[in-house]
C-alpha cells in the first residue's frame, strides 16, 4: 500500500493549484498520510514518523496558500476542512507512532532485567508480552517484535 500511494505522489504536483482536489495539495497531505499509515502497520516507524511528519506539514502550506487566494467561500471552507482533517488524521498517526516507541522501548528495558530471579522473571515476562501485545496492535508488520 505504502507503494501505491508513493506512485501516487509522483504523480502529484506540489505546484498545482491550491484548490485542486485531484492533484494539489490536500490530495498529497491525503497521500501522505496514508503512505505513513501504511508504513506504519508494516513496522516501517521511523518512515512512518516522517509521512506523518510530511503530511502536517503539506497541509500547513496548502492552508497558508488557501486562505490567501480568493476563492468562494464555500470552495475554501470546504478545502480548510479537508486540510484541517488531514492534520488531525497525521497527528493522531504520530500519537501511534509514540505508542509504540514507547511500548518497545519499556519491552527492551524490562527484557534487560532478567534474572534477577525466577519469581522475577515470571512477573517480567508477563509484564513483557504486555508490552510487546501493545507496540503489535500499532504496528503488526513489526518484524523487530516476532523476533
């Protein structure tokens, strides 16, 4: 999926009219954000983080764009709604982004700690699989946790 939307994206102009839902900026803040969701799911993060990243910004500039061009005001409302959505969309993506760092980082932290005891070991281990269940459900193409 992450494919498609890159060939999508290089069939997009970033120079074509503001307004264009067919190829300007919103549709590529879309592309973006898709591409990252994609990469996302495949374990691809730090790319993922990018696109995300990507997406924000594209939708910014086409906003700034926008709202200096004089266009009906229904045509602006409704390109500001899809560029505001398509910020919200990549800022929750980046939400899922920290998740699971955050889940794969207390799994090598906890990992760490083995040995200390058997008790121990038991309680990290299940504080482990905790963990690991949680960075799966972001991304489950993850091949750094079926390891």
């Amino acid at each position: 999926a992450s494919a498609d939307c890159d060939r999508a994206l290089k069939c997009t102009e970033a120079s074509a009219a503001a307004g264009s839902l067919e190829s300007g900026p919103a549709f590529r803040s879309k592309i973006l954000c898709r591409m990252a969701r994609a990469l996302l799911k495949a374990g691809s993060i730090y790319e993922a983080d990018r696109a995300f990243n990507s997406s924000i910004a594209s939708a910014r500039e086409a906003l700034s764009v926008v709202a200096g061009q004089s266009q009906p005001a229904d045509e602006t409302r409704s390109m500001e709604k899809i560029l505001n959505q398509s910020i919200t969309d990549a800022t929750l993506g980046l939400s899922d982004v920290k998740r699971y760092r955050d889940a794969a980082d207390s799994a090598k932290v906890v990992d760490g700690s083995k040995g200390a005891s058997l008790a121990a070991d038991r309680r990290n281990n299940v504080q482990l699989l905790m963990f690991i269940n949680s960075a799966l459900s972001v991304s489950p193409g993850s091949m750094e946790l079926h390891e």
